[in-house]
C-alpha cells in the first residue's frame, strides 16, 4: 500500500492520476483509471462543449475530473461563457489548468467546491499557482508528452517541494514527465510528490482515444525518438504562447520543417491539409503522434486499470512494502 496526502485528501487507494490529455482522454479512459484506484481526468483541453459533455456521459457515475489549456480556456470563454460552470455543474472530482495563469478562474472553480490542480513548468509558474490558491500542483518537466517548457523533472520536482514546505505546506504536489511505470511513481515519492501525474503511459492503453497508428508507432519507438517542436501547432493554426513547445514523435514533418520556421510559414496552407488529413488517419508519417520520452517503456497496450496496478506493485515492491507519505 502507498498512502501520501494526495491518496487522503482525495479518497483514492493509489497516487496517480491520469493526466487530462487532449483528444485522448476520454471518459471511458478517465473512469478506468479511477475505478482501479486513482484519478482520471478527462481531456477537455481545446474546449469543445460537446465533446466534453459526450465525455462525462462516457463516465457514468464514475468520479473523474476535467482539465483544460488555460490560455485556450480564457479564449473560448468569450465564445461560450457558460462552459466553465456547465463542468462544475458535473461535479467534477477536480479542475486541471495548464499552461497560463489560473488566477481568473480559480474563484469560481473554489466557490464550486472543487478542487484545483495546476500544472506547472517553473518555480515562477508553481508560485503564481500558489497563490491562486492551488490545491495540486502539478510540476511537469520537459520529459512530458504533448506540451510543455524546458525543465527536467529530476530537478523541478524537488525545487518546488522545497519553496511550498516553506511558502505553501497544505498545496499537494505531483511530478509529471517521463513517468511510465513503478520505478517513476517511487523515485517522484521520493523526490518530495505526493503522487504523480502520468500521461504517455495511459495514452496508449486500451481505453484510450488515440488512433491505433498513433500509439502503435509509440510501441515501436524510444524515447530518443521523439523532439520539442511548435510544427505541429504551426501546421494546425493553433497561437499557442511562444514558451511552449510539444514533444511528438519525429517524422517527415518534423524533420522537415524544424529547422525552417520561415518556410513553414510559407507553406502553411498545403502543410495544415496534410496534416490533418494525416491525423484524420492515424497516420504517425504524416502528422505527428503526441508522446512523451516515456515512449521507450511502453511496449503494449492494456487496460488502464492493468497498467496502474502494475505501476503501484512495482513502486511498493522498491519502496519496500507501505510508503505512508507526510500526515497532515
């Protein structure tokens, strides 16, 4: 058994949470991972109502959580201003922001009485969370799937567990980024979380949404396979803030565009056709497959719950049978 304040605060047997991942974290993969004893988070990233509301049908009465991308939020809010309240309507177990500041959001989403988890890419980040009155904070180091900055989890972890037992001692904190198995989970205990976020792993798992060709091209790779790049985000018109990058797997469109930003811009029109239709298609050489440097131990694709108790037996059987985190 591994207890820690994440596993107290939120009634759950295992400290992991299946991270909110666009488009691939759907209520079926969400609730699969609660049902085996942590926490899923559906994937509401881009903010599309419907798909997010299919999503928690998909659930059930399953308890699972929702994130969003906060600059994306903050947008689509002027389009939609009732999407917000119609997710803590649901009575979501939590609410995942990432990538922006969670400060104009953070009232409501206390007032509703749900807890917030902030993901975060630097200790400026994790301070600004802080003190927006952050339940969770999620520090994500570079190795992460899908978005995020330039810091490596071995440090970032530490140094935020570091500023909050002096600044911020009741913030639960998570490490995230290349944490694939048992081995992850415990060494991030032992860095100072409470638990982790895990996302590369539970994206190729059977409930998953991702296309077939997608995770069967993760199966294949390692994690020297993959590249911090903005193509992808270029190629489907998306303005994310300049900070951030996605780490694919690299293909032709990676390989070609790069390093050539000005001729990317150039072809965008033709580049952003075949991208989609790529993605349309599951089609790894031709849009870009969205996973973490995890990539390199994940040679299956089982059920969530499967993948979770084989990460819990393997990080209880190295922590040397119960691991009771701080009692607060």
């Amino acid at each position: 058994m591994i207890e820690t304040r994440l596993t107290r605060r939120f009634g759950i047997d295992a400290p992991v949470l299946c991270a909110p991942m666009a488009l691939a974290t759907g209520g079926r993969l969400a609730a699969a991972v609660t049902r085996a004893g942590g926490l899923g988070l559906i994937g509401g990233g881009y903010c599309d109502a419907g798909w997010i509301a299919r999503e928690f049908d998909a659930a059930g009465n399953t308890s699972v959580g929702c994130g969003f991308i906060t600059w994306k939020l903050r947008e689509k809010l002027q389009e939609t201003p009732g999407l917000l309240d119609q997710v803590l309507a649901r009575k979501p177990a939590a609410v995942f922001l990432s990538f922006g500041d969670p400060t104009p959001f953070a009232a409501a989403i206390r007032a509703a009485g749900v807890p917030l988890i902030c993901q975060v890419q630097t200790l400026a980040d994790a301070k600004l969370a802080a003190g927006a009155g952050a339940d969770v904070i999620v520090a994500q180091g570079t190795e992460a799937g899908g978005h995020g900055e330039k810091r490596a989890t071995l440090t970032l972890v530490p140094e935020v567990a570091d500023w909050l037992a002096v600044h911020a001692p009741d913030t639960l904190l998570l490490a995230a980024g290349g944490i694939g198995d048992g081995r992850g989970l415990a060494a991030a205990l032992m860095l100072g979380a409470d638990g982790v976020l895990v996302g590369s792993r539970f994206w190729a798992s059977a409930e998953s949404l991702a296309a077939p060709g997608m995770t069967d091209a993760a199966i294949a790779a390692s994690g020297d396979d993959t590249i911090r790049s903005s193509v992808m985000d270029a190629a489907r018109g998306l303005s994310w803030p300049g900070r951030f990058t996605a780490r694919v797997l690299k293909n032709p469109v990676t390989e070609r565009w790069h390093d050539d930003p000005q001729g990317l811009v150039a072809h965008a029109g033709e580049i952003a056709a075949d991208w989609k239709a790529g993605w349309d298609a599951g089609d790894p050489s031709r849009a870009n497959t969205f996973v973490g440097e995890a990539a390199g131990l994940i040679h299956d694709r089982p059920p969530a719950g499967e993948i979770l108790t084989a990460m819990m037996s393997e990080a209880e059987a190295l922590l040397g049978g119960g691991w009771r985190g701080a009692v607060t």
